[in-house]
C-alpha cells in the first residue's frame, strides 16, 4: 500500500515522512490520556484483535478513554470489527 508508520510511536503525530503511527495496546494503556488529547476528530483509530479490548480490561479501558468513550460530554464511537 505503501503507507509508512513507525512501529509502537511514543506520539500521536506522525515523524516526517511517515503518513500515520502505529501502537501496541500496551503503549496506549500506559499513556492513554495523552493520546487523547493528541488525536483530533479527525483521527483514524483502527483496532487490529479488537478481541483484546474487553471493557473490563486494562487495555479495553485505555482504548476507550484514548478515543473519546468515556469521559467528558465529547463523546465519540468507534466501531471495532
């Protein structure tokens, strides 16, 4: 496809020369409320093994407060396949 994404990215925005980021589950539960205020509206979030974000995990919490689920009266949905 040739889309670039530096693997598990500390950032939400991209380094130069790369289109998007990719991260583990594990980097966005250890720092899900600074992803979140990173991201816009207009971010794309793709969950690869969406089987691994149940709601009452800490991964599924991190996902959900880094797109705009839970919190605030901004709330976004995201739909995982």
């Amino acid at each position: 496809m040739g889309l670039h994404l530096p693997p598990d990215a500390e950032d939400v925005r991209p380094p130069a020369r790369f289109a998007g980021i990719a991260v583990t589950y594990a980097r966005v539960a250890s720092a899900a409320a600074r992803f979140a205020a990173q991201a816009s509206p207009s971010t794309l979030v793709i969950a690869d093994e969406a089987h691994h974000l149940g709601e009452d995990l800490a991964w599924g919490q991190s996902f959900a407060e880094m797109v705009g689920l839970v919190g605030d009266h901004q709330r976004r949905r995201a739909g995982l396949g």
